[in-house]
C-alpha cells in the first residue's frame, strides 16, 4: 500500500471547455477531488437515480404485500451514496400494526394494534423498555417468545430475545448462495460473497414530535436545515429497534430510538459539497480508522457531517472548499474523541462513543486523525478507489472509465427495479426470476452488461484457452474459498431458470458440461459485482 508521506498528490482542477473536452486548471486539490468522485460513481445525477430506484422499488413491492410490515431501503442504498454493490444493503421492515408511545393510554389505535409504552428510566438517553399495553389479535410469534414479565405482572418485550428469535425466522436464500453472517447491533446479517444484506426488524415510534421537540427549536446560526424541512422532519415517523445500550446493566431490555426517515429527509437537504463530504469520511473511516476500532461505523461519520454543516455558514460548502471542510470535519471528529463523547444529532444527550473503544482503540484513533489532519490533501492515498482513480491518465480517459462505470450501473439498477415490478408474496424467487427472464428489457439489460464486463463472454464455452476462469476472477476480491461456493451454488440455483434463454446467445459444443455453463454464470455475477462494488 502506498504510504501518504511517499505518494505524490495529484493537483490539478479539471472541467470542460467550449468543445466539451477536459481542461487542466492547474493546482486545485479540492476541485479535482470533488470531480473525480463524480467520475467513480458519486455524481449528482448517479445519487438520484439510485434514489429514485430504490425508493420505487420500495414502493412497488409493498403495495404488493399482503402483511402488515413495510419493507424499504435503508443506510447508504436509500441515500444513494453508494453503489449497487458497495457496502451493505441495509433493509428495515417496519410493523405498521406494533405502535410505541409515552402515554399510558391503550386502545388509541385498532383492535388489530399493540401498543407498547416506552420507559427511559435506568436507560441512556435514546434508549426505551417498552412495557405492553394492548395486545393486538395478530402479534406475531416471534414477539410472543421475546415477552419477560417483571415481579410487579407487568409484561415488557426483550430486545435480546426478540432478535434471536428474528435470526431463526428472517429467510436465508442458502441455495441461491447466502450464507447467515454474525449478528451486528440490530440487524440479521446475511452474505453471497461481495453482496451483504442487512435486516432489521422495526416498531412504529408516533411521539417523534415530543422526542424531537428541543432538537426542532434549538438556535441554528446558519439556517440549516430550514423551517421547511425541520417541519417534514418533526412529522415523520419515528422507529424503536431491538438493540440496547452498550455497558447498560439492562442492556437486553432496551430498545433504541431512530429517525430513519428524518435522517434521509436531512440527507436529501445536504448540497453537493456536503454529500461529497460524507462520503469522504466514510471512506476514511473504511479504510482508515474501522481497522483500528471495529466500532466506527458510517453512522458516526454521518452524525459528524450533520454537525459540520449545521453549524458553519453554507458559503462554505462548495466545490473549492471540499479539502477544507475535510479538514474541520476530521477535527471535530477528533476533539469528540478527546472528550469521548458525540452527541447524536437528533437527541445531543445520547453519546454516540459510549462503550465503543478500548483504551488502546481510544489513543490509536486520536492518534491517526491527527496524522490525517496534518496529511491534508495527500489523505486521498489512502483512499484505494481515489488513489487508483487519480493514476489515470490522460483525465479524458478517467472520465470515459466514469462513464463506463455509470452505465453498467444504471443498467443494473434497471434490472433490480424490473425484478421488484414482478415481486408479489406468493412467489418464490425462482418463480420471480423466472418470469424476469422471459421479459425482454430485463434480458436486453442483462446482456448488454455481459458485453460490458466480459466481451468475450458468449464464445467462452467454446474458447480453447480462457484467460479468465472462476478461480482468477474470485482471487481479487477476498475469500477464494468461501467466495467461490457462495457464487457457484447461486449460479447452480439459476441454471434452469437462465440456460434456456442464454444458449441461443451462446456458442456451445456438444461435449460442453453443465459445469462450465455454471461457471460462466457465476464468472459473470462476480465481474458485475466487482464493478459495482
């Protein structure tokens, strides 16, 4: 790995000229970074149309569903800050009939509700017991076995037991791939290799209102966000997930408050130089400081953003000044570490730091963002998908890659949101694959991203010598072992469904097995992530 110290920084301010071709501008860091991120999927246009996708998706599958959940797109996906593959695919299904509130007032709702009362007493701040109410006629199972009665009759719902009994419950596509990953805070993980997926099960929280009153009204220098949408924000509900807080004694009893959808209302609201940001330091905590303390997360980085761009004018939010707001976010970050302690945006009282590190994990954060900070614009080295980036030469060519990259990506999107237009509950996936394929724009955008990936794809069942087999395909993105199982059981599971439609695409000889087909198939799943990722 390159080490900042021995890197030279590419310094130069790119854009476009009367002929639409790329000018060097010269010695301009911030400028060229904010347009080489357009160039590696994080452009204006890609953010909303990942948006827009995954939102429609959303909306498409749960005005099919037959439940009483609703299921959409969370963290990095539902922000559009992130690439089909990249980073997990956060999903939130929300029990629309499990209401959560402060009154103890049951039967506000339907007889078909159950209605919990959040106690914060004895918990950190965000942090609820949620003591029953109502029964509602249709609870389901799984909360059934996760209810604890304390010595007073009272029933209360454990956020330990509920998840454990979620990890039993929550489907696992083992045959087309997915294996159960280790269970995270809230969420039930599962993996196919480069592809992660997040679930997390939800309760309505209707007292948004009155939880984010102080957070509504407090001072805000520079008008971010506006009236406007501190409003939409207010009205938006709020969700209780089964995860306590760290070092609490009642820990397995808590449940802790989110802002979901106010968070991605605020995130809508953040401008191109603050997206851009948020995205910086996620990458710097990826790459940088997640080794050091496996507690820093993308969420910490978020709630670093928010607090930047609240509280300085936004004049200084634009293009030239991406290198500098950098800098003042990382020493932000640094001085909560000093304190250990950063306040959660939405409700400052809870401390995001609260039993996140070691004393070790403490002094080698601290430690690294000041060697970040005093790095500056050679930061980016330590960046992998920047520092490959700004090696291309000449810029011309880095921005054709971009657009390359931009397109198999909207050609995947468009095969996600035609898979979501045939969802319906009572199918398998198979049935719903099955019926993909025989659509003609979602086979057409299949193929042209097999064209894309690997060219030479439709004669390799019949090539002489393959330059690319499984093995060297899987070698360069991580577990080979694992990897390759998890790929060739998927593309196992889709044999019968793609083969009929693939072999008219295809040269085949008589002697070519059902194994190299696989392969095939699974080759070009992994290149298409890979890309994506």
């Amino acid at each position: 790995m390159i080490h900042p110290s021995e890197a030279t920084c590419f310094c130069v301010h790119v854009s476009k000229d009367s002929t639409n071709k790329t000018v060097v501008h010269g010695d301009d860091p911030s400028r060229n970074l904010f347009k080489i991120l357009d160039y590696v999927g994080y452009s204006h246009d890609m953010v909303a149309e990942r948006r827009r996708v995954f939102h429609e998706k959303d909306a498409m599958i749960n005005s099919a569903r037959d439940d009483e959940i609703v299921s959409v797109t969370a963290g990095s996906k539902a922000e559009g800050f992130a690439s089909c593959f990249e980073s997990d695919y956060d999903r939130l299904n929300v029990y629309t009939n499990i209401v959560c509130q402060f009154e103890i007032c049951p039967n506000m709702f339907s007889k078909d509700s159950t209605e919990f009362c959040m106690l914060a007493e004895a918990c950190h701040p965000g942090h609820y017991k949620l003591k029953l109410l109502t029964r509602g006629a249709k609870l389901p199972k799984i909360m059934e076995e996760s209810f604890v009665k304390n010595h007073q009759g009272e029933t209360y719902i454990s956020s330990d037991l509920f998840t454990k009994e979620l990890e039993q419950t929550v489907p696992m596509d083992t045959v087309g791939g997915c294996n159960k990953g280790t269970r995270s805070g809230p969420a039930v993980p599962s993996t196919r290799g480069i592809y992660h997926r997040d679930d997390v099960i939800a309760f309505r929280c209707v007292v948004q209102r009155e939880l984010l009153a102080d957070w509504a009204k407090r001072r805000r220098p520079f008008g971010w966000p506006c009236a406007d949408v501190i409003n939409e924000v207010i009205n938006l509900d709020a969700q209780l997930v089964p995860v306590g807080c760290q070092g609490s004694i009642t820990r397995g009893m808590e449940w802790r408050i989110c802002f979901i959808y106010g968070e991605l209302k605020l995130i809508e609201h953040l401008n191109e130089c603050q997206y851009k940001l948020y995205i910086l330091l996620k990458m710097i905590n990826k790459e940088v400081l997640h080794p050091i303390c496996s507690e820093m997360s993308s969420y910490i980085m978020k709630n670093v953003t928010f607090w930047v761009v609240e509280a300085h004018s936004q004049e200084i939010f634009r293009d030239e000044n991406l290198m500098h707001v950098l800098q003042i976010a990382l020493k932000f970050l640094q001085t909560a570490l000093v304190d250990n302690n950063l306040p959660y945006y939405m409700i400052p009282e809870r401390n995001l730091l609260v039993g996140r590190t070691t004393e070790k994990e403490w002094t080698g954060l601290i430690s690294k963002i000041e060697e970040l900070i005093t790095e500056d614009e050679r930061i980016i080295n330590r960046l992998p998908k920047l520092r490959e980036a700004m090696k291309t030469f000449p810029l011309d060519e880095l921005e054709q890659t971009g657009k390359r990259r931009d397109k198999l990506e909207l050609l995947e999107l468009k095969r996600q949101y035609i898979l979501a237009s045939y969802w319906a509950p009572s199918l398998q996936r198979e049935e719903i694959d099955k019926l993909c394929w025989h659509d003609e724009r979602y086979r057409d955008a299949r193929y042209e991203m097999y064209d894309m990936v690997l060219p030479t794809w439709r004669d390799y069942l019949t090539a002489e010598s393959r330059m690319e087999t499984l093995n060297t395909v899987i070698q360069a993105i991580g577990d080979a072992g694992a990897f390759k199982d998890n790929y060739l059981r998927f593309a196992h599971s889709y044999l019968s469904i793609v083969w009929p439609h693939l072999k008219s695409e295809v040269t085949v000889k008589e002697d070519t097995t059902e194994e190299l087909i696989v392969e095939l198939i699974a080759i070009l799943r992994v290149k298409i992530e890979r890309a994506l990722s």
